[in-house]
C-alpha cells in the first residue's frame, strides 16, 4: 500500500525559494573590519539567481562541479544556494589545505568553474596553473584584472558578470538524491576523499540542526558562522539558516580573537559555531579584557573535544554554555549534540555535557572491537564508533565510481576510527582516535583525557598528548606542552597536577615543550607531524623517573 502523500523533491532551490520569499526580511552579513555588508534573505534570493544565470552562461549545467575558494562571506553564501538549486555540484575548496592537497582535489572533483575571493587570489595564482579542468575563474571582492591566468582559462569580475544577469531563474525539477555538493576529507593519512551530498541529505540534515536537539535555530537567532564553509559542510548552517529564517553573520576573514569580540560586541549574536582554538583564542582575550557575551545563549564547538576547565569558565564568568557536538566531513557532520537530558540540570548536567553527545533519530549508532564483534551500549564497553543514517556517507567519491574501502566501510556502516563507548540512553563518550590510542603494556591510555586535564593547569596554553616507542612497555605517553604567556611550569609540577586524575600507571614520563602545536587545516592537533618532529629528533624530551 502506498501513502496519499505528494511526492515533492527535497530540493535546494525549493528551500531557497522559501527563504528568499517567506523569510525575506532575515539577513546574512559579512564583517568588513569596522562595520557590516548586508543582504536580506529576499536580496539574497535575487542575487542567487543572477549567479545562476551567469554560471548557465558559462556552460554549467546539472552535475557539473564549481569550485569556491573563499571566506565566509555574503559571496560565499550566494554560491552555496545558487549552484545547488541551478542543479550543479558546489565544491567547497580548503583555503587550508597544503598546495599538493589542493590541486589534487580540485583536478579529482574536475571543477570546471571557481570562484575566488579577492584577497586570496596571491595564493590561488599558485595553484592556477595546475587545475586541469578549470577553464574560468569568477574574482569577487577583487580585481579580477589582478589574476593573470594560463591559456584556455577566462577570468570573470564578479561584480560586473552578475550585473549583466536577470535576478529570477528558472530552476529545474531535479530527483533529490542528485549531488548538491561535495567536500574532502582532511587527508592526514594519504590522499583527501570526497564525500558528495544529495539535496536530500542536506535537507533531512537542516531539520535536525533546526531541531530543539539539535541547534535549535529560530528566526530570532543571529548565528555566527565562524567554522569555514570549506569545513565539513559548513555543519550545515548555511541550510538550517535558510530553514528557519535564523540571521547569519559572516567573519570574512577576521578570524582573531579580537575582531571575534568586536563583531560580537557590535552584532551581538545568539549562537556561534567554531573549533576549539577558536574558543581557546576568544577565552584569552576575554579574560585580558572582559565584555558581556551573555548575549550568546549557546557556542557549538565541534572538532575536537573540549577541555572541561574551560567548558566551565565560560559558563560560570561569561554565562555561556558552550555545546559540544560530533561528527565528521563524513555525517554531514552532525553526528551526536551534548544536550543534557530533560530533567537533568545542575552539577548532574555536566556528565552528560563533557560527553559528545546523544544521536539524534536519524543517526544508528554502533561500537565493534577488534574481533568485528558489536559490543553492548552500556556506558562501559569500548569499540569503534560506527555510523550510518540519512546523511552519512556510504562511500567515497572518485570519477570512476563510488570508493568502498573495508578499511572505511563495514557491511554498509561507515567506519569513523573514533575509539568510544555509547550509554544505555544513546550518549556519546569518545576516548580517542583508535590511531591515537596508546597501548601501553597491554592496556589503553587515552590522548584525549590526557590533554583534556592538562589544559586545567593555569600555566598550560595548549597540550597534545601522543603515543612513542618504549622497549618495555610497547608505547607511553608524550606530553607536548605550550605554556600560557608569562607563565613557567616543570615536567613534575604538571605530572604531580595529574597524579590524582589518573592511575599511577596512566601519568606520563615523558614530556617536551613546544612554541606551537602543530595543526590540520581544520585547526585539529596534527599528531602524524608530532610523531614525525619526534622521530626526526626534533624534539627535546625530558624523561621523569
């Protein structure tokens, strides 16, 4: 039996058309440093289509691929509705990403079209000559005089190719499985993989964000989207902003603490969305010169898990709640949201808040240990965290036809190597990454509770734990330590700080302090570089007895 429903398409351009009309007078704005660009959502609508037009123009048509290679910004925003809904495929390029990632990923996605902002055209002028498939760049922002560009490659003022553009277009009717967009992964273990969206997913994904359990966004919200839109699809703002008319704020390229502070001083924001550097960055300049944030009912941190002490200076001294979440450029991303159970408030709250969060219906949920045995959701046993739902990906992209890799996917599940446990009731604990887990004599110490109780220590600025060669134990940790400005600290003050939060057997020997931590593109700690730095002897390690 079938049901009596209209068959209606989830498609991008139907989720525009209702922003831009029933949500018109909703805004996106970019910062510009001392001040605001701003459209209305029924502005935006028309300039969408005006890039749509101009890209129609270009000969782009359903499926073909549009690089972006941008801040987040008004211009970022009319290409991640228009390209979609004309039925193209938006490829968000990582601005971040190290040249030889991003010719290959931009020659394996074959984008045919990218658009650049301005200020970046010194870097995106290197990698130019490289994009196979490339054959015209869009400059906005910019000079477009500016970009001198190989032969069979046309450049475009941004500005002066939509101004030739009607503001309507005539969107097609499009099966909402089609490809909308595509992101890749980070690729710290070999070449990225692209992951490609459906309209669906990003539809049935928006909900969710929408949702009271998820980010729970309104009309009345000003979101500040400070994660790059190149970043796991943007953790689907942009999407869940035009679903429920919320306003949405664009840094460009101010991503330092204090323009941060600025903007949200002169915006006042309701919610932000950034990594923990971010939050790490804005807390130091809070605490130098403190002003009222109050305004940001919550800042959802995602990435990387954040250290506790810092979870509860912002919402004891700033009257903040920063909200972890998970998931991956994978899940599109939102995989779990730490919301405290109904009923659960107080110190009670805060077991469930440092946990990663609960899956939301349209995540199923897995843990398999070593022996491909599904272990229980018990809060206790550990395993791989598996996933797979609506908006997860069931293989990797590659002009040849979907990527399955054993070592990715398990009977339909996608793989995430993230080391956890799940509780009775659906909440997330993650351990580590199971690349990062050190085995030490049999026995797993996790990085991650490492770091996250070194990070409580007043003299400690950022802290990467990773797994080294021992010949007696198999492996121990290595702590790498930035120490705060100002402050001095020793390998014993910082072990001792330890001793009572963890087995005598867990508390590292082995420590080393660093001017920086080295990081991914995606501002996550990159441990493969630390390992490497150790290895190569770059490293001056002291050792505790």
């Amino acid at each position: 039996m079938l049901s009596t429903m209209q068959d209606e398409q989830l498609s991008l351009a139907t989720l525009l058309n209702y922003a831009s009309t029933f949500q018109g007078d909703s805004t996106v704005s970019t910062w510009t440093g001392d001040g605001l660009r701003t459209l209305t959502y029924r502005e935006l609508g028309a300039e969408a289509a005006r890039l749509a037009n101009a890209l129609r123009g270009l000969g782009i048509g359903v499926g073909d691929r549009v690089g972006t290679f941008m801040w987040n910004n008004n211009e970022h925003m009319v290409a991640y509705v228009a390209v979609p809904a004309m039925g193209a495929v938006l490829h968000a390029l990582n601005i971040r990403f190290f040249p030889e990632q991003l010719v290959y990923v931009a020659n394996h996605a074959e984008d045919q079209v990218v658009i650049v902002d301005g200020t970046l055209l010194p870097l995106f002028a290197q990698y130019l000559p490289n994009l196979k498939t490339v054959r015209h760049v869009i400059v906005a922002n910019g000079d477009a005089a500016a970009l001198t560009a190989p032969a069979g490659v046309q450049v475009h003022s941004y500005t002066e190719l939509l101004a030739a553009q009607p503001d309507s277009f005539d969107y097609p009717i499009i099966d909402e499985r089609s490809a909308a967009g595509m992101c890749y992964t980070s690729g710290t273990t070999g070449d990225p993989k692209g992951v490609v969206y459906s309209h669906r997913s990003n539809w049935l994904h928006a909900s969710q964000v929408c949702a009271p359990n998820g980010m729970g966004f309104s009309a009345a919200d000003m979101v500040l989207a400070i994660v790059p839109l190149f970043h796991a699809n943007a953790w689907g703002l942009p999407y869940a902003a035009l679903m429920s008319g919320a306003n949405i704020l664009m840094p460009d390229r101010f991503l330092q603490p204090q323009p941060l502070l600025e903007m949200m001083a002169v915006v006042k924001p309701t919610f932000a969305a950034a990594v923990p550097t971010i939050w790490g960055g804005v807390l130091a300049g809070l605490q130098a010169a403190p002003q009222d944030i109050s305004h940001l009912r919550t800042c959802l941190v995602g990435g990387s898990a954040l250290p506790p002490a810092m979870m509860h200076v912002f919402e004891e001294k700033f009257g903040v709640k920063l909200l972890h979440a998970w998931g991956m450029t994978e899940t599109s991303p939102l995989g779990s949201v730490a919301h405290a159970p109904a009923g659960v408030d107080g110190e009670e709250q805060w077991a469930y808040r440092y946990t990663q969060g609960r899956f939301p219906a349209g995540v199923r949920a897995r843990l398999v240990d070593d022996a491909g045995n599904v272990v229980p959701n018990d809060g206790n046993s550990l395993g791989e965290v598996q996933v797979r739902g609506a908006w997860i990906t069931g293989s990797y992209y590659s002009p040849d036809g979907a990527e399955i890799e054993p070592d990715k996917f398990d009977d339909g599940w996608l793989r995430t190597g993230d080391v956890g446990k799940i509780s009775p009731n659906g909440f997330l604990t993650l351990v580590d990454r199971s690349k990062d887990v050190i085995k030490s004599g049999g026995e797993w110490i996790s990085s991650v509770d490492l770091e996250n109780a070194m990070i409580g220590h007043p003299a400690v600025a950022e802290a990467a734990v990773i797994g080294i060669p021992d010949p007696k134990w198999a492996e121990r940790p290595l702590v790498a330590v930035v120490l705060a400005e100002g402050q001095k600290a020793e390998p014993e003050e910082l072990r001792e700080f330890l001793a009572n939060k963890f087995a005598k057997w867990q508390l590292p020997e082995y420590w080393t302090f660093v001017t920086e931590v080295p990081k991914t593109s995606v501002g996550k700690y990159d441990k493969k570089r630390l390992r490497a730095q150790h290895a190569d002897g770059e490293l001056t390690v002291t050792e505790l007895g």
